[in-house]
C-alpha cells in the first residue's frame, strides 16, 4: 500500500470510529434524560399526553383542601319554599365545624360536629351560650355539610366531571368545572376516591343516601383552592341550592367553642324545667287534699 493510499484508510478509519462516538454519546444522553425526567426523546408528546383532566385537577385541589382545615364562606341557602338566608362565617372539615357570624337578633353559632352552641342575648343561670347535642341516640349523624372539601369529594371519581373553561368569578381567575350526578352515580368509587380517608368517604355516602340528584358548578383558582361552588340538590322534600364563596384557605382562624364556664347545657335546663314542673303538681296536689279535707270541694269545686 502506498504512503498517500495508507493515509487515506487512517483517516476514513478515524472518521468513522469519531461517528461511532458520537452516536454512542448520544445514545446515553438519550438514555440518561430518559431516567432523568420521563420524557424520552419526545418530551412534547409525552407531555401532551399527561394534560391535566377535571379530575385530576378536582384530585389535586381535594388533597391541598382537605390539608387546609378551615376557610371563611359567604353563603346563600334557598330552600323548596323559596326562603333564602344569608350566611357568613367560618367552616372547617374533618371534623366537620362551622361558626355563623353574628347577625341582628340571632346573634353567632358555633357546631362542632353534632353539638350546636348558640348565644343568647338574655343569659340564662348567669351564661350567655345554649349547647345543644342533637346526637340523641348515640350514633353520629351524617349530613351535607357545605364545606369546600365535601364538595370536590363530591365529584372525585365522576365521569360525568367536565371542564366549562376559565373565567373570572367575582374578578379571580378560575377554572369552572360541572358535575350533574343523579341515583348511583352519586356514590360512585373508583381509584381517585382512595385519597379520602375511609371515615370520611363512608359518612359522605351515607349523607347523599337522601339525595337523588345534585348539581355542582365549581370553580377553582390559580392556588388550587376552590373559589365559588354552586349547587343543587334534590331530595323527596324538594330542591335545595347553595352558592358559596370561599377565601381564606390555611391562614382562618379554627372554629372553637365558647369558654365552658360561659355555656348552660339545654338538656340540663329541660331536666330543671321539668323538676320544677313536678314539685309544682306535687303542691297543686297537696293544696287540693287540704281543700277537700277540709269540705271545700277541692281546686275543682265541689
């Protein structure tokens, strides 16, 4: 071989263990991105095909708003007659809480769970709080409760959940999302529904055991947290709708009870009244012996 022909080979030689570099360098590139971050050689496809649905993001706005605990609400109940209250306050979520802020004559309430404490403008015994338990039987009642939490719980694991679109409920960007949920479907589970916890899934299900229909407009906003829900619900009893507006997510202060040397127990009062009642008839009996005895016909006359 000649000097020129041997230089040649070494170069064509040179050139294509450089390509074979080159290519085996960029295979483990490709490789090591691949591990790095899951998107391969197509980050843009894959990337596309993960967009987030309705119910992945009403998932991930359930699991930061059930982490919060407590927000302030403004709120408008209609009832089937068509009688509207107003409500503003402070609601909490597992366990359920609410605190109504203090309005005219009807002055503030606080419910912790099944107990309801509400004041009064006359103390009673020399306290300004009546506690309430409407829990008679021993077993706790299951309830809709019209916090921000109960109503994402609502549509996890609906297939009925669609995105309306972004808008701007009271000038806050959101996104508007529908659920309309009749019969079954109102207890639907399904893999999403797994970030609850099984008490609070189960006492949800047997709330919306008295419900055959409800409709949820809900909107969520930029931090994840819901901003309005809207809803209607259908009972044997008729319909009832609810518009909510909530703020205030992870900086409200908890709802608590009134200081217990301020609250006089209902149930206590009642035992009171009725002790005072059966000593009255007691007398009453008394006095209409003496009469009798006496010959004066007793209080009935003769």
């Amino acid at each position: 071989m000649g000097e020129n022909q041997m230089h040649k080979h070494v170069l064509i030689r040179a050139g294509v263990a450089a390509a074979g570099a080159a290519l085996l360098a960029g295979g483990l590139t490709a490789c090591g991105g691949e591990k790095a971050d899951g998107a391969g050689a197509e980050p843009g496809a894959k990337a596309a095909a993960k967009a987030e649905t309705p119910a992945d993001a009403v998932k991930a706005s359930y699991v930061k708003t059930a982490a919060a605990k407590f927000a302030r609400y403004d709120m408008t109940i209609t009832g089937s007659d068509g009688k509207a209250d107003q409500l503003t306050g402070t609601k909490g979520w597992y366990p359920a809480a609410t605190g109504i802020d203090a309005k005219g004559a009807d002055g503030n309430q606080v419910m912790l769970g099944d107990v309801v404490y509400t004041h009064m403008d006359k103390p009673l015994q020399g306290k300004s709080w009546m506690k309430m338990n409407l829990n008679k039987d021993g077993k706790p009642r299951h309830r809709l409760g019209d916090d921000p939490a109960e109503y994402l719980a609502l549509l996890l694991g609906q297939q009925k959940l669609t995105l309306v679109g972004a808008e701007q409920p009271d000038g806050v960007e959101a996104k508007h999302y529908k659920g309309s949920l009749t019969g079954a479907e109102l207890l639907a589970v399904d893999e999403s529904t797994k970030v609850m916890e099984e008490a609070n899934r189960r006492s949800l299900q047997e709330a919306l055991k008295d419900y055959s229909a409800i409709d949820v407009d809900l909107w969520i906003g930029k931090d994840g947290y819901p901003v309005r829900v809207d809803s209607s619900r259908v009972t044997k009893d008729g319909t009832t709708k609810v518009s909510a507006k909530f703020s205030g997510y992870g900086t409200t202060e908890p709802v608590s009870a009134p200081p217990a040397d301020q609250v006089v127990d209902f149930d206590e009062v009642l035992k009171g009244v009725d002790k005072t009642l059966k000593e009255s008839d007691e007398k009453l009996k008394e006095a209409d012996q003496t009469l009798k005895d006496a010959g004066l016909g007793g209080l009935g006359g003769s």
